[in-house]
C-alpha cells in the first residue's frame, strides 16, 4: 500500500490509499472513531473500479491528526495480531 498525503495541518489530514478499497478504509475509519480526540473520520471512493479511498481526518486539535493514524494503525495490527492468535488456538 501506498499513502498520498493531499493535505495536512494542525487538525486535519486528507490522504489517499493507493491500492486499498472499502474493507481497509471502513477498518480505519472504524477505528478511528475510537480515539476521543477524533471529531470527523471518513472516507470517499469516487469510483470502486478506477479509484483509491481517500481518507478524512479531523481532531479537535489536542492530538496532532499524523499521530492519531499512527495510534490507530497500531491499534488494527494489535487486534490482527489477538485473531490470528486466536485461529492458531483452532
């Protein structure tokens, strides 16, 4: 996966995920709102066939919008890491 930064600044960040679809960006979107500090997080797909999700960030300016992604990137492969465990337990 590739990450294009479209727009960043104090509270906000816009990013496209090159080669990602619904079921990655719905995940982050999910996760994302998790986090107190989110105050908008969603995302776009122009078109299913020809286009990437472009993610959209808002906090409410306590935590640095680059920080929150990464928390919440850490946050998914740790529940990733938990099922594949659990399907080893299988």
């Amino acid at each position: 996966m590739e990450i294009n930064v479209i727009a960043v600044d104090k509270n906000s960040m816009k990013i496209e995920l090159i080669g990602e679809d619904n079921t990655f960006a719905n995940a982050l979107r999910k996760e994302l709102w998790e986090n107190k500090a989110v105050q908008i997080a969603g995302y776009n797909i122009e078109h299913p066939l020809v286009a990437n999700p472009i993610l959209v960030i808002n906090t409410d300016g306590k935590e640095d919008p680059k920080k929150v992604l990464l928390k919440t990137a850490e946050s998914l492969k740790e529940k990733n890491n938990e099922l594949i465990a659990k399907f080893k337990k299988l």
